[in-house]
C-alpha cells in the first residue's frame, strides 16, 4: 500500500513539473510565433494580391474579426486591385489556412496556403516548387480562373488533383471557392 501512494506522489509531482515547463516554455514562444505568424501573413497578403508591395493593404473588421482585405496598387487608395480572404479547408489530417486574392469581378489573382500538415510527400506538395521554378506548380493552375467556379478535375473542375491526395486537393479548393461566395455576396449586400 505504501509503494502505491509512493508511484502515485511521485507521478503526480512529475506530472505538475511537466505542466509546468510546458506552460512556461509556451509563455515564452507564443510571442515569437504570433510576430511569425503576422509575419507570413503580411507576406502572403502581398503574394495574392499582385503590385500592392507598394500600396497599401486594409482589413475589413466586422468588431474584431477580420472579414477580407481590400488592396491598392498606391497609398492613395485611388487604384482597387482587389481582395484577399483567408479560406479554411478541413484536408486529410490537418485545416489547411490558404489566402486567395480575388479581383473585384472574382478571377483569382493568387494563393498562397498559410499552414497545413497533411501528409508528408502526398498532400503536402500543395506547396512543392519543381525543379527550375520559383514558385508552387499545384498553386500557379488556379491564378487566372474564376474563384466562384473552381473545383478539381476529380468533380469535373479545371484545377489538377496532387495525386494520392484528393482530399487535399478538394479541401482547398472548394475552400477557395466557399470563402469567396461568402466574401463576394456580402460586398454585393453592402455595395448595390
């Protein structure tokens, strides 16, 4: 009897010192990874939404959410490039956060996913660069097409499925294409 409430002291006293460091180690971190989190965002917002790097991008809140953003090629605000949302899609193991920019009639002008962790040589070469190229070969095929329109060829779509990773593939997708409806008809209601 006495060995049981010895392991148990023992493994609780374990317990609240690992609890411990690991709230203490995140107190520590969480600011690096929010400035990088912010950090990616930003650049991704200049990604998507092409010649703004010397405009100026704002955010449309609704209270404190961020809705979408609205881009402009000078800090005048005097020439509309157009929006970017943010489009969340449940993928095959991981909510995979792309950022899309869509100009004001709906063509993709850009994406850039933000954070996935789907599975390692399938679904993660949603972001692979081929050998000679700078930028992501499965994210050039939706630049120039219609945002409300896109799906995979799987669904008879124009926009190639990554091989052995379909899931992923329709997850952003239809992600795209569910976030910007969304977007698209609210700035319609406020703008008739």
């Amino acid at each position: 009897m006495r060995d049981i409430l010895r392991f148990g002291a023992t493994l609780t006293i374990v317990a609240l010192i690992a609890s411990g460091s690991l709230a203490w180690i995140n107190k520590i971190t969480r600011p690096r990874i929010l400035l990088q989190q912010e950090t990616e965002l930003n650049n991704g917002l200049y990604s998507v939404l092409p010649n703004s790097d010397k405009g100026k991008i704002d955010p449309v809140l609704d209270g404190d959410a961020i809705l979408y953003y609205k881009g402009y090629a000078d800090k005048d605000k005097t020439e509309f490039i157009g929006y970017a949302l943010l489009a969340l899609g449940t993928g095959y193991s991981s909510t995979i956060r792309t950022l899309v920019g869509i100009d004001p009639e709906g063509t993709i002008l850009g994406i850039k996913i933000l954070f996935q962790q789907e599975t390692p040589g399938l679904g993660t070469r949603c972001e692979e660069i081929r050998s000679g190229e700078t930028t992501p070969w499965w994210q050039e095929q939706f630049i120039g097409k219609p945002s409300l329109g896109i799906a995979v060829d799987k669904d008879n779509g124009d926009i190639e499925s990554i091989t052995g990773a379909t899931i992923t593939s329709r997850a952003i997708t239809n992600s795209i294409a569910e976030q910007a409806k969304t977007v698209l008809d609210r700035i319609d209601d406020t703008h008739p």
